[in-house]
C-alpha cells in the first residue's frame, strides 16, 4: 500500500482520484491547495503525488519545480494529471521531473497502470537490501 497525495482543486476530479487510488489498495491523501500540501508536508511524505497544473491560488508547475528542488521531496515520483494537453506543456513537465503525464479525460485502467509504472520504479529504487541479521538501504545510506 502507497501513501498516495492529490493535489487537486477540483473537488469532483479529487474524489475520482481518492476513490480510484483507494480500490486500488492504496492510502489516498487529497489537499486542495498548494498551501495544504506544503503544511501536511513538514509533518509526513508520501510515496506518489498526483498534481494538477491548473490549480487557484498556484501554477502546478511552479509546485512540481519546487517539490523537486527540495530534499525531502526530490525523488518522489509526480504524475501530472491535467487538461492541458498540448506537446509544450507535456515537455514542460516532464523537463521539470513529473514521472509521467495523464490527459484530462483519462481512463481508470489507464490511471491504474501508470500509478502502478511509478510505484514500481520507486520500489526499484527503495528495497533493502538484506545482509543476514542487518539490512542495507542504498537510498539511505542506512544499514539497521
């Protein structure tokens, strides 16, 4: 199970997001703003962000440039789900390190499959490994 947030002001598109992340096993977080990501922020991470671009109050490309300048959060992959669709904001996203991108409509299969694309590379990424009684985490540079 991913601790997966949603970064959506679209409270109709949020709740497709929860609802679908959650029949798929997963811990869904929705936050509409930018403000209330960066609060739940200085308390937990998540495993995946779902972040729309068009948000009110702040562009989600400016959140995406600062989710990735930040050591916290750098890694982490963002899938961006939006309805701009042109070729120059896909480039701009992924340029700026989305994992990937999703058009507005999208299919739940599709969602589906994409989400679980990231988690699966993040899991690459993230297992320790086990040395007898000790485990060793390369991400980390932790042994326990």
């Amino acid at each position: 199970m991913a601790r997966i947030w949603i970064l959506e002001d679209d409270e109709n598109v949020a709740l497709l997001l929860r609802d679908a992340t959650e029949r798929m096993g997963h811990a869904p977080e929705w936050f509409q703003s930018a403000a209330q990501l960066e609060a739940r922020l200085k308390e937990s991470s998540p495993d995946l962000l779902l972040l729309d671009l068009m948000l009110r109050e702040k562009n989600g490309l400016e959140v995406l440039a600062e989710w990735k300048k930040r050591r916290q959060t750098h890694e982490l992959p963002v899938i961006i789900i939006s309805a701009r669709s042109t070729e120059s904001d896909k480039v701009r996203g992924l340029g700026l390190g989305a994992e990937d991108y999703i058009t507005k409509p999208f299919g739940l299969k599709e969602l589906r499959a994409r989400i679980e694309t990231a988690l699966r590379r993040l899991r690459l990424h993230a297992e320790p490994i086990p040395l007898g009684h000790l485990a060793l985490n390369p991400d980390a540079r932790e042994i326990k």
